[in-house]
C-alpha cells in the first residue's frame, strides 16, 4: 500500500484540550515510526502552526486560525484542507461531502469521549454544542469514527446513526511517561503533603473519591481543575467529611509535574462512570499506582483486572484497602495492564483501518 496519510493537527497553537493536543502529536510520531512501505504521513495544521515532529513529509498550513477553523468545518466549508485520507486524531475535521469509492477520499475522526452528552456539566456550553454539531456532521460524512473502548463504540450507537462504521482504537499515555529525578522538589513546588491519593471524577462523583481519601487517612489530590473552581471541590469535600485543609486543587501540568503527583500517590481514585477515556488512570497504571475506580463500562474496558472496580458505595473502603495491603499487588497488576496501551499499537491500527477503507 503506497499513500500518504494526512493528520490534522489543529491544537499545536491554540490548545483547546491538552490531552487531545497531545494525543494527537503522540499518535502522529506513532504512525511516522509504523508507517508501511511507501507509505508517509502529511499534517494538516490552522494558520501560525510549526510542526516539529520528525519525519513528517508535508505541512499543508490552512488560511484560518484555529478558532475561525472550528467554525469554518462546523459550517461544513473545508477551508482547503484538499482530499486524500484524512485521519483527525479528534473531531475537528472538514467534514463534507467526498467520494471515496472514485477519488479514494477518507476522512475518520476520533472521539475520545461522550462528556457532552453525559457530563455537560464539565464543559463549557460553546463545547458541548461544537462537539454535538460536530458528531452529526461525522455521522453524515465521516468514513469510520474511532473511539478508545467498546463501552464507547456501544454508547454512541444510542446517539449517532454511525451504523457500521465505528472503530475501537485505544489512547495510550505519553510515550517515556516516567517520573522525572526531581520528582520529589516538583511535589514541594506544588506544596503537596507526604500522603495523598490523587482524586478524579464528574462534580456528581467526586466524593466518593473524596471519602476514599479520608477512610485511607490521606489528603486528596486533585488534578486538571479549571480555573475558580477550587471553593466547589472545597464544599464537597467537605460535605463528605473531609477537611479543607487536606485537599489540594491543582490545574492542569505539564507531563514532568504530572508524572511526579502521580507517582508518589498512594492510589489513584477514578470515581466517574462517564463513558470517556480515562487520561489519569491510564498513566497512573504506567506508573505502577494502585488505581481504584466505579464499576463502568469504561473502567472494565480499559482497567481491566489493572486495578480495583467496585460500586460507588464501597469506594471508601477500597481506597482504604489500596492504600494499604492491597497496595502492592495492585501497584504490580496496573504496570500489567499498562502494557496493553501505546501509541505505536494505536497507530498501526490506524494504518489498518484506512488499509481496509
């Protein structure tokens, strides 16, 4: 098979989710290095985007910013993009009319997650309509659409008519994800105490987590917060038994920073059921942290036997068990199950799908 495979990468200025800028880099470098014979791989940028990733053999750099690009392939005008296979790693795609049996146009796109549909909460009102407008356009245009797990590819069935055309590829965490040798300062720099668990979840789920921590007699450890919202996570810890001053709301950090909070947590405390990739607990496994989360769909697929599923009301006292004696097997089982993830492998299935195409 001789084509080239073009990527767009429309975050590498305005970076609207960092996990999605980065998965999208990740996945490019992956299917640079897996690329078949004759094969290469072209990126697709907005307006003001360097590419730096090697082996790259083209940049096609469109007239519009990303904003105005959103709005543009919102629209359905393509902005010249051109044709040709068009792999978006997220949903940001020119979506429009092609003909892949004669031009041998493709065009997949990626949806990590359905937080628009079950968590609206957790995004702005301008995102949940931008990814719901975008979902339709997929479903009208789209060639396949990938998503990370089966629970996913199942669920968007009750939203989209996507019909056959849905594809599970997994996400992976950054490739050389390890902690960094000053993990330790990074973690003072950040005013972390010595004993934690790192806690994510919906603003419904969160104190679970919550009471995890304080069952574990650890404090709790937030991560990726927006802007403003630490009085929120404050209120519900509280509500929950858990003083104030044992929990620690922090933004999102760069991958040095965040490696460093995640390894030296005693667990980690996935308490949202919402049918998404889970980012944070997949590169908590890569770490080898104990990881306890809600009996999901989600959580089955992608923790698998890495970690301690259990129902909301029996979080607190896996938490606590994981923190303690369970730790140690739990902390062997997620290194385990981290090695089921890469974004080589994501990439050479990426290569695959647009091969049957």
């Amino acid at each position: 098979m001789g084509a080239r495979l073009r990527v767009v990468l429309d975050q590498l200025v305005q970076v609207v989710d960092p996990d999605h800028a980065a998965a999208a880099i990740e996945l490019t470098r992956g299917l640079v290095a897996t690329a078949p014979s004759g094969c290469d791989v072209e990126a697709i940028v907005a307006a003001g985007s360097e590419v730096s990733i090697p082996g790259v053999a083209e940049v096609r750099t469109l007239g519009l910013a990303r904003r105005e690009l959103a709005a543009s392939w919102q629209l359905g005008i393509a902005a010249g993009a051109g044709g040709g296979l068009i792999h978006s790693p997220t949903l940001m795609a020119p979506l429009v009319r092609h003909d892949r049996t004669h031009d041998n146009d493709q065009t997949t796109v990626t949806v990590w997650g359905l937080e628009a549909w079950d968590a609206p909460d957790s995004l702005s009102r301008a995102a949940v309509a931008w990814q719901k407008a975008m979902l339709r356009r997929a479903a009208k245009h789209a060639d396949a659409v990938v998503v990370p797990t089966h629970t996913i590819a199942q669920r968007i069935q009750e939203i989209a008519r996507v019909g056959d055309r849905v594809r599970v590829i997994a996400g992976a965490a950054p490739e050389g994800f390890v902690p960094p040798f000053d993990a330790a300062e990074r973690r003072g720099g950040l005013a972390l105490p010595e004993r934690y668990v790192v806690v994510h979840g919906t603003w419904d789920s969160v104190s679970d987590g919550f009471r995890g921590a304080l069952a574990a007699g650890a404090h709790a450890v937030v991560l990726d917060a927006a802007e403003g919202t630490e009085p929120r996570y404050s209120d519900i810890a509280s509500s929950a038994g858990l003083a104030e001053s044992r929990v620690h709301v922090r933004g999102a950090l760069d991958t040095s920073d965040r490696a460093a909070v995640l390894a030296g947590a005693a667990a980690y405390v996935a308490s949202s059921p919402t049918a998404a990739w889970p980012w944070r607990a997949v590169e908590a496994m890569r770490l080898g942290v104990p990881v306890v989360g809600v009996d999901s769909g989600t959580h089955r697929d992608v923790l698998a036997d890495g970690g301690l599923l259990v129902d909301p009301g029996d979080l607190a006292e896996a938490v606590e068990s994981a923190t303690g004696g369970e730790g140690a097997r739990l902390s062997v089982l997620a290194a385990d199950r981290s090695r089921a993830f890469s974004w080589a492998g994501s990439a050479e299935r990426v290569w695959g799908l647009h091969a049957d195409l």
